[in-house]
C-alpha cells in the first residue's frame, strides 16, 4: 500500500509540473475554473461569461471560415478578417491574366465592387453540449464501429431536426472527443454569401514563400478582408444574392491599436484541425515513417515539376499558386515534424510515460483486460507496411494531375449492378489545371513510384510502359491523354466494362486502385482494434493524471489557446518577440539581388522605409512592428484565428508556427513552440497606406 501511494504522488508530482505550461485547445462552454483562473494570473480580465456565454462573449466574433481556416468579424457592418493564405483560392478564383488579384492585390471601394467569393462561407458557433450520457443510455459503449456510426448518424439527424423546427438557418454536428471517449453536438449558423473586400498583393500577403514558411522571423502581412452578407429582411443566412445586404452583427472585436509588449496575456480562440496528442509511441512512429517520410520525398518531387512551369508561365502560375502552396505547406510539415520527432525523442518519451501507465494498471487495475501494450504493439505492426504504401499512393496517384482525378473518379463511378447501363461526362475545366505541367508530374509521380515497391509488386500499368514505351513514362503519359475517353471533355462516357474494355485510362484505373484496395484491405482489419486502444489509453492517461484538466485533441472545432507573448531561445540566442519594418527593408533589398521570395514592389520597401510610422509605432519600442510571437497552442486550423490582448481585444492573427512547433500536433513544447501572429497595426498601416482605404478604417472605428 506504501508503494503504491509513493508512486502515485510521484504521477501525481510529475503532472502538476506539466500544469504550469499553457498548453492546451480548450473547449469554451465548459472551460474549466483552474485554467480560467490561470488565464486571470496572466492579466486576462474579462469575466468567465464573457469568454462564452453572454450576448458580448468573445467566441460570438469569431468564425470558422471555409471549412479549414479560422476568422473573425471586426465591424458592425459583417467585414472578417483572414489570414491571406485563407482567402487565397477566392483571390485566385476572382484572378485573370488581365486582373490579377493574387499578383497586384485587391480593394473595393464601395460596397458594389466586393467580388462574390463561390464555395466560401463563414460559420458562427452558437452552441456546443455533451451528450455522451445520453449516448451511453443507447448502447454506444458496446457497438462496432458501424453500429456506432448508425447511432450517431440517427441522433444528429434527431438534433438536426429538433433545432430546425426552432430556427431552419442553424445546423447541427456531433463529433468524437477524447478519443472517442466523449461526444459533442455543436450547433452553427452559416452564412454562404462571403465577399472579398481587400487583399495586399502577393508579395506582401506571402512575404517569404517557403523560405520563411515555419520559420522566425517573419514579416508576413498574412491577411485579407471579407465581408458577410445576409438577407436584407432577416439579417440571417442567405445564398449569394446581389439585393443581399451587409450583415449586422450583435457583437464584433474591437481592434487595438495599444499593441503588446513580452511578457503581456494573449488569447488565441479559432478552429485548430487535427491533433493527437494522446497518440502511442506505436502511432508515432507509423506517423514518421509511414506517412510523413513518404509524403515529404514524394511531394518534394512534385514541387520541383510544378515551380518550374509556374515561373515559366504567368497563366500557369495562377493556376497552381493555390495548388502549391497547399502542397508545400505540408511537404515542409513532415520535414520538420519529423526532425522534431527525432530531436526531442518523443517516441522515447511517449514509451516511457506508456510504461508508468502500465504500472498504473498494475497497482490499480485500472482498463485491465482492456488497454494492452503488447496488442497495441502488435496491431500497428500489422498495418504499418500497408499504411506506408497507402500514403505513397495518395501522394503518387489521389488527385496529383488532372487524369489521376479523373481516372480514379470514373472508377468510383462505375454502377455496382453490371447489368444498368449508366453515363458519366467529364465537364470542361480545362480553365483551371495546365496540360503540359499536369503531364509531367504525372511522368515524374509514376516514375518516383518505382522505388517504394518491389519489381513484381508494381501495378500492371508498369508492364505496358516498358513493353510499349521503352521505359518512357512521359510518352505513356502522352498515350493516355490522347487515347482514353478520360480526358475528353463533355463525351458521354458508357460506364460498363465492356464499353471501358479497350480504354487504356480507365485499365490504368484499374490497376492504380487495386494497388489501394489492398492496402484498404489489410488497415482495415485492424483499424478498430487500434482505434479502440487508442481510446483506452487516452482514457487511462486522464484517469492516471486525474487532479489535472485536460483538453481534447483538436478537431476542428472551436478552442482556446491562452498564454504570453515572447520569443524563445533560437541556436542559443534570444530570438526576440517582434520583427520591425527595418527587418523586413533589409530583406527586400536582398530581393533585388535575387531571393525570390523577398521580392517586393518599389511601394512596398518605400512605405516601409519611412522615417515616422505615426500612430502605427509601438508606443513601447517607437518601432513599427510587424509580426510577433507568443505560446499560445495553435495547430493547422488555427490560420486566421483572432489573437487578443487581456482586455479581449483583436491585436492580431496567427498565421503561422515556428520550426520547433511543427511536432505539436503530438507533444507540446513549452520551451520552444511559437505562435506567429501578424500585427493589426501592420494590416492597418497596409490597408491606410497602400490600399488607400478610409472607408473600412472608419468602418473598423479606427478614423
């Protein structure tokens, strides 16, 4: 008995050390007190009802903005402020040779000119609830995996309902938590009418491309300006309409223009996308070697292809701007996830906290007969050869070229009943994609592919590469585009495999997916079981450290980050907690000599060389500040989230991590994770001084 009261308050001792750190994606509506009042001691000063639940709280100005950014709204007349790279597919899609919004910049000068944003929306969380009691009455704990699915799926059908008998403009979701462990239904209200307003040029709005991606310091001006629009009786949710109006929003963020200084509270509320900190050591290193290595190898390939016809081609360019930067930002992800994975040794550290977790079981017969290492250990074995070859597949053939896309969409496509005659017909969207890039990724992909598989294990596609083409993926490639239906536009295509039989894209298909649906095969017959020690380990680790609160792993989902603003030591040097308008001068100027990713226009480097920066200066440092860096716990997501001060008010976006936060999605690093955030007086100072624009620094209040 001695020894085990020893060993739980070392637990005990260890995880209270743990506390202090502000660590955490914390869910609003039911913050817990201890983290409230560690917020307090940080100088926060609105009142806990404030965060969530009264008519002014915090969380009522801030959005979910198209489904993988965060925002927030900034004036009583519906404008939202983003992160650049968030608004950066609606700049794109309003973008023309002639108009090129991306390159140049964007700003409406009235009303009128906002351009209609297609396929973006902003969504305001109004409710959130556990329901995991009343999911545990109907079974839950005892179903499968599809008897679960069926449960959820029927009773957010039933909440759905429930909430549109009260008001048919809110929309409901449950969603895991805990590992699957508890269950939330969170209702929203979505507005889809989102109109661009503003945007700095390219130049500015991705200063540093990928040399400075995931690195400090920055001088990013990383926003863009939208605005919601609502049905002019209602004020509510409306489909794009020029008679809608701007919205009208009970509560909005008051921008600051007092700035901040090291040291002061900062607050980070958004929809941070996908972490697993509760994850194995098992998980992890299937993380690193299946799928981060792998994808980082394959995408660096496709960049290389992709830039090269980019640069060459401004029509091209346009095209792919979006397409790449998706791509690199998580190419460069992997990279540093990895290096990060291997250089704090978190595989080392997650196994060692899994060993005490197993004496914890054994002193207390906590999940006995349950949670097994072993047969954890054992399961990720059995699926981390085909987890491997899954990723390279995606990344080789899922939606890497416009045949890829269309070839594996007419496979899906495909009646399951042979005997139905059914047509299918590819649209023309030859606006959006380039064929001579397309096909020499595509070349380079299956190429690449070669080396992850053995000989006799490649898809059958290869043999006719080397019977018919010599070896010559490019010129099989040329073969594809022109002899299958495929990539013919607007033919209606015959889906029997008699009418496909000679159609060399739709055999390649065949091929390429059997590849996938082997490797489906042998994850899938294991995916439950790890799913569900997954869960007991999770479960285990809130019980073994029971006197803490913890936080779920994000999900996009609202949550809150809390902490300071401060640098950290970076190759043993203080890294400093802003750059200045001097730091960024000196980096254009070594565009001029040729880095491409500091390149600027002329007006740029003037407005940012002057002598008086004005109301604009910190107050503190006299300077002109650009981006800053805090604590706070952010992940993919979190792009856009809105950064407050103590008194609840916007002084700035995160955008960003630093390299050392790129394994945060599975431990977090006191010591070293970093927040970047872009300065709301930089965007002010864009937006007054290039853009010209009064009529939204009014609207903000700031004139």
């Amino acid at each position: 008995m001695k020894k085990k009261n020893l060993f739980l308050a070392a637990a005990l001792m260890l995880s209270s050390a743990a506390a202090h750190a502000d660590e955490g994606m914390w869910t609003l509506y039911n913050l817990p007190q201890a983290v409230y009042e560690q917020m307090k001691s940080y100088g926060f000063s609105p009142s806990y009802d404030q965060l969530y639940k009264s008519d002014d709280a915090i969380k009522n100005a801030v959005v979910n903005f198209s489904g993988f950014c965060s925002g927030v709204v900034v004036s009583p007349d519906g404008l939202v402020f983003t992160n650049h790279h968030c608004g950066f597919e609606a700049i794109r899609a309003n973008s023309t040779v002639e108009h090129d919004y991306m390159l140049n910049g964007f700003y409406a000068k009235s009303f009128e000119e906002e351009l209609p944003s297609k396929n973006m929306f902003v969504s305001f969380m109004v409710d959130q609830q556990d329901i995991t009691p009343e999911l545990e009455k109907r079974g839950i704990n005892s179903m499968d995996r599809k008897e679960r699915e069926k449960l959820l799926n029927d009773v957010e059908n039933e909440m759905i309902k429930a909430v549109h008998a009260k008001d048919p403009s809110l929309e409901l979701e449950i969603k895991p938590f805990y590992e699957g462990n508890k269950y939330y239904a969170t209702t929203y209200r979505i507005f889809r009418d989102l109109r661009l307003v503003f945007t700095v040029p390219k130049s500015m709005g991705k200063f540093g491309g990928e040399t400075d991606n995931w690195m400090w310091p920055r001088q990013t001006c990383d926003y863009s300006v939208f605005r919601i629009y609502a049905d002019p009786n209602t004020n509510g949710p409306a489909a794009y309409n020029k008679q809608n109006v701007p919205y009208h929003p009970k509560h909005w963020a008051q921008v600051s223009m007092d700035g901040y200084k090291e040291g002061d509270f900062a607050m980070t509320i958004g929809y941070p996308g996908s972490t697993e900190r509760y994850l194995s050591s098992y998980g992890i290193r299937e993380m690193r070697d299946a799928e981060n290595a792998p994808r980082a190898q394959i995408r660096g390939v496709k960049q290389e292809v992709m830039i090269k016809h980019m640069r060459a081609d401004e029509g091209v360019r346009i095209k792919y701007d979006s397409k790449y930067a998706q791509s690199s930002n998580y190419w460069k992800n992997s990279l540093g996830m990895n290096k990060c994975i291997d250089s704090v040794g978190i595989v080392r550290q997650k196994a060692d906290f899994e060993d005490r977790i197993e004496e914890f079981q054994k002193w207390t017969g906590y999940l006995k007969g349950k949670l097994d290492f072993q047969k954890m250990k054992e399961l990720y074995a059995t699926r981390f050869d085909a987890d491997k070859l899954a990723t390279v597949w995606r990344e080789t053939f899922a939606r890497t070229s416009e045949f890829n896309t269309r070839a594996l969409t007419l496979i899906g496509m495909m009646p399951k009943d042979s005997k139905k005659k059914t047509y299918y017909h590819f649209e023309d969207n030859s606006d959006e994609w380039d064929e001579a890039l397309d096909k020499d990724v595509m070349a380079a992909l299956i190429d690449n592919y070669r080396q992850y598989v053995k000989k006799e294990e490649l898809p059958e596609f290869y043999k006719t590469i080397e019977g018919k083409f010599a070896g010559d993926s490019r010129k099989y490639v040329d073969y594809l585009y022109k002899n299958s239906v495929i990539m013919k536009s607007g033919k209606k295509i015959t889906l029997t495999e008699k009418a496909l039989a000679k159609d060399p894209g739709y055999q390649y298909a065949k091929t390429v997916k059997a590849v996938y649906d082997k490797c489906y095969d042998v994850m899938s017959s294991v995916y439950d079981a790890i799913e569900e020690q997954e869960k007991y380990l999770c479960d285990a680790k809130v019980r073994y450290e029971q006197e803490l609160p913890h936080y779920s792993d994000a999900n996009f989902t609202m949550r809150l980050s809390y902490g300071q603003v401060g640098g950290y030591l970076l190759n043993g040097e203080p890294s400093g907690y802003y750059t200045d308008a001097a730091s960024i001068v000196r980096k254009m100027e070594s565009g001029e000599k040729g880095t491409i990713d500091y390149q600027a226009e002329p007006i740029m480097k003037k407005l940012l060389s002057a002598n008086d920066f004005g109301k604009y200066a910190d107050k503190t440092t006299g300077k002109m500040q650009l981006c800053f860096l805090t604590n706070n716990d952010i992940t993919g997501g979190n792009s856009g989230s809105p950064m407050f001060d103590g008194k609840g008010r916007l002084i700035g976006l995160a955008f960003d991590g630093n390299w050392d936060s790129l394994s945060s999605d599975i431990w977090f690093d006191k010591r070293l994770a970093r927040c970047i955030g872009v300065d709301v007086r930089y965007m002010i100072y864009l937006m007054d001084k290039w853009g010209n624009a009064d009529r939204l620094i009014k609207e903000l209040g700031l004139k």
